[in-house]
C-alpha cells in the first residue's frame, strides 16, 4: 500500500504542478501582452481565449461562456469570429454573413440587424473553434490576482495533503513491524520454554495419600 501511495503522491504532485506552472505561465503572458504590447486577446500557436460578456450570440453562445479562437488565413459565410471593433474599442463575436474583398460582415444571431461596418482581416483575431457554457467566470476568476493566488493556495494544500498520507501510512507501516517483533519475540521464547522442558509435578505422598513418617 505503501508503494502504491507513493506513485499516486508523485503523479498526483506531478498534475498539480505542471497544471499551474502552465496557468501562471499563461497568466503571466497574458498580462504582459495586454499592458505592454496592448493585444487585448494573446494568442499561442495561433490559438486565444475570452470570455463572451453579452447576449448577442444566443442562443449558440451566450453571456459568460468560454471559448477558444483560431488564427485562419480566411474565413467563410456561417464561421464565428472574434474581431476588434476599433470603433468601440472592444472585442466582439459574431458570425459572418457576407465575405467581400474589403472584409466581413457580421452579425449577432440574437440581433435583429447586422453590424454597419466591414471587418477588414486584419481585425480579426480568429475563427470560434470551441465553447465551454458557462465556463467563463469561473476561469477569469483565475486570471486575476485573486485567483492565482488562491491557485497556489489550493496546490500547496494538495502538496500538504499528500505529504501527511505519506506520515500516515509510513506510522501505520511502522507500528505493524513493531507488532510483528513482539509477536515474533514472544513465539521465540515460547519455543525456548519448550525446549527446556516444561517443570515436573509435585509427587503424591503415597498411595494412601499420607506422608512418611520416622
């Protein structure tokens, strides 16, 4: 049990590590693009991610779910894209309705009208290749301040967790091998006793059952 305990603690470690290393890694980079080089939406290997904050998309994508952007060369009639709307100084998901040689038009499913302007390509920052419903609050919680710091808190809690299992069982492991000494020590000198001979009985006086007499 031992053993097995130990592979889980180190795989186990070994999550939790790696899975924020790469958070606070992404947090890290995330921020920097965002405040030093002004690119509200990061990519990685072409890939970004953002929160929706409105309505506009439903009911396909709706107010504070999660989704993943690609980078494409083009984009056809029917792909969802998030661009920057310079005009307002946002981001905006909608899907495009109209492919022309000077851009895109868009449109939110739940608007009524289309947006009155032309998404040139360079706006673009990729096509919506995934949604997670709902997912978005709770992972821009982690983005913040706040969040990585309770990220932290939650993997040296896992750490400690593991490292008071790892007690445990190894005092379980060790009073059992103290209760199989005893054991053993006390078969040992039973045995010993049995080879000396157990003591012999007291002899009946005689038959009669009275002692001797001078």
């Amino acid at each position: 049990m031992k053993k097995a305990f130990r592979i889980i603690k180190i795989t186990v470690r070994t999550l939790v590590l790696v899975l924020v290393a790469l958070l606070l890694a992404y947090n890290i980079y995330t921020l920097v693009m965002r405040y030093a080089c002004g690119v509200g939406i990061p990519t990685v290997f072409g890939y970004g991610c953002a929160v929706v904050e409105t309505g506009s998309m439903e009911p396909a994508i709706g107010a504070g779910d999660f989704i993943i952007v690609h980078a494409e060369e083009e984009y056809a009639v029917g792909d969802v894209i998030t661009f920057y709307d310079s005009a307002r100084g946002e981001y905006v998901t909608h899907r495009i309705i109209l492919v022309t040689e000077s851009g895109y038009t868009t449109k939110g499913d739940a608007n009524n009208v289309q947006d009155n302007f032309t998404v040139p390509q360079s706006a673009v920052v990729g096509r919506v290749v995934a949604v997670m419903n709902g997912l978005g609050s709770f992972i821009a919680f982690f983005q913040t301040p706040a969040g990585m710091f309770v990220l932290i808190a939650a993997a040296a809690a896992v750490w400690g967790a593991t490292a008071l299992g790892s007690y445990l069982i190894g005092r379980r492991a060790a009073k059992k091998g103290t209760a199989a000494e005893h054991a053993s020590g006390a078969k040992v000198a039973d045995g010993a006793e049995t080879e000396n001979g157990a003591p012999e009985e007291a002899r009946p006086a005689d038959e009669t059952g009275e002692t001797d007499k001078e």
